[in-house]
C-alpha cells in the first residue's frame, strides 16, 4: 500500500512542484525541455567479454577487441589462470573461434 502511494506521489505531484517552483525563479518549465541528442560514438562497445570454453564446458572469459584474430584470443585464453590449468600438458586437437561470440579450444581428456 505505501509503494503505490509512493509511486503515484513520484508519478503526480513532485513533477508539478519542481515545473511551478522553477516557474518562479524565471526558469522554463521541465514540460517543455527538448531530450538531449545522444552522441553514437560514445555508444558503440570496442572491447567484449568473450567465453572461453574447454571441450565444450565454459571455464573462463577474456576481454578482446571486437575485431580480434582468433590468435590474439587464443594468445590472451592462454594466459588466463583458469583456462591455463586445464591446458597444462594437453595437446589442442581443434579451436573454434567465432569473433565477437566465443572461442572454444578441444583438447584430448
């Protein structure tokens, strides 16, 4: 009951106080600001977190480049602690790299 009634006060009445108490001091009403433009390059992402999956099973992740090679992930997937112990001595059968998705190496078991 008080979360509704919270909520219609914030919905109702505070943007009336501020859109009459801004009226007074000589400032425009809120009801009538244009939205700011948003700026497109500040909302494209360059760098993602990418999984790095052992035979399948996800056992770390790696922050790379949108557009990096699959050696670059692999060089970064390899130096990750988590990843780094269940490559230990193991031979890589296959890499299955997807940029920007996932990076999946094979190993023998």
């Amino acid at each position: 009951m008080l979360e509704s009634v919270r909520a219609a006060f914030e919905r109702r009445v505070i943007p009336r106080l501020l859109a009459s108490s801004s009226s007074g001091e000589g400032l425009s009403s809120n009801a009538y600001v244009t939205w700011p433009e948003a700026d497109a390059q500040y909302l494209v992402e360059d760098t993602i977190e990418m999984g790095v999956q052992i035979n399948g099973k996800t056992r770390g992740s790696i922050k790379v480049a949108l557009d990096a090679t699959e050696d670059v992930a692999m060089q970064l997937a390899k130096s990750e602690p988590s990843v780094e112990k269940f490559l230990e001595g193991k031979e890589i059968k296959k890499v299955i790299y997807k940029a920007g998705k996932i990076l999946n190496i094979v190993v023998p078991k």
